[in-house]
C-alpha cells in the first residue's frame, strides 16, 4: 500500500488528514507504530467514526519517505481519485 501513497494524492500530518477524513476525501490512512500515541489515537478514533480503513506502518521515517519528504511523519492519508 505504501507505493500507491508514493503514487497517488495525498495529504500529510495530523491536520490535513483529520480534515479530509472529515470531508470524506480520505480513502486509506496511514499511521506510524512508532510515533507518539497521542498523535495517532485520535486519528484513528476518528478514521473508526468514519469508516476510513487504517494501516499502520513500522516507522515515521517510512511513512515520510513513502510521501516524498525528508523529515518523519506520523500520519497520512491517501485521498479519493
């Protein structure tokens, strides 16, 4: 999954990704096992509330470098085509 992020739109932390849960833009979220808890539970409260299916990837580093960016990411989510 982490090459369809690479690929396809995306947004990147906290903020954006609640949003465009919200806004029923998120098809699939990614969080990071290794980021801090209470960074990523509420996100995945919130993709539970919404029906957004979450996958959980080992490390930040990962997840930042499957979105194209040089620093860690906790949170991301690949939008709707």
């Amino acid at each position: 999954m982490l090459t369809q992020l690479k690929q396809g739109a995306k947004v990147v932390g906290v903020k954006q990704t609640k949003r465009a849960v919200h806004d029923g833009k998120a098809a699939l979220v990614f969080l990071a096992q290794d980021a801090d808890p209470r960074v990523t539970e509420p996100v995945e409260q919130m993709c539970a509330e919404c029906s957004v299916p979450v996958e959980w990837v080992p490390l930040m580093k990962e997840l930042g470098s499957a979105c194209g960016i040089a620093v860690p990411s906790a949170v991301a989510a690949l939008l709707r085509t």
